[in-house]
C-alpha cells in the first residue's frame, strides 16, 4: 500500500473509474477537475493505493474532515484483481489505518450496486449494518 499525497486528478480518476466501472460509481465523475482537485487532495483526505508486483491493484479512500469519525468513502480492486484473495487483505489494512487515527466510529456507506461479496466483507472485517434504505430507481 502507498499513500497518493497528493493523488493527481488524472491518476485518481483512473483509479475510480476503473474500479467503479463494474459497479456504476458516477458520483466523482460528476465533478470538473478544479471540483476534484479540491477533495481529493485536501490534507485530510488519504488515497491509499494497493500495488501487486508494481500494478495499481485497488484503492481504499479515508475521509478524516469530521472528527470524531473517520468514513471509508471508497473502497474497491480493480477488475483484473478480483477474485485472488487481496480485497480482504486489504480491507483489513485499511481498517486498521482508518483506527490509526483514533476516530470513536470508523464507517462505510455499500448499495446493492457494489460488488455481491461487498457487504458481507464489509460485515466480515467488524462493520455492522446501521441503516438500510430503498431508494426508488
């Protein structure tokens, strides 16, 4: 794992979009450079990036803005990575980052849109289910 300090806006949409894709993550393609720019390389948001053999592999984002909480905003491998044991590995890393930083409540926020394995991961590494929406399509 690496720390993007700060990530590039290029390098960072190639990370969402390519993890996301699969999965129809829109919400950061909706914003313009400058927009992105901003939030991503604020100093309290961390991208963390996941290599195998020298290979972006996934990406784990940290949002710390709003003590005391620490939000894993997104999380994900990339598509020629799933499968091959690394996402709990590193949902455990980031986990464990995200406690590094001493919040009373680290969270996630999952839709039925993520990857089918996700939630029970998610449930898996500690996480426990605080709200459930149905949000109409």
């Amino acid at each position: 794992m690496m720390r993007a300090a700060p990530p590039t806006v290029a390098f960072y949409r190639f990370l969402y979009d390519t993890v996301g894709a699969p999965w129809r993550w829109t919400d950061r393609q909706e914003l313009d450079d400058e927009a992105l720019r901003v939030l991503v390389q604020h100093p309290e948001i961390a991208v963390y990036v996941l290599y195998h053999h020298g290979t972006p592999a996934g990406f784990a984002e940290l949002d710390l803005r709003r003590p005391p909480d620490v939000q894993l905003v997104y999380f994900g491998l990339m598509p020629a990575f799933i499968g091959r044991g690394l996402g709990s590995f590193f949902l455990d890393w980031a986990i464990r980052e995200a406690w590094r930083h001493e919040p009373q409540r680290v969270w996630v926020h999952t839709c039925t849109l993520d990857h089918p394995r996700a939630l029970p991961l998610y449930e898996k590494a500690g996480f426990a289910r605080y709200k459930q929406e149905v949000v109409p399509a």
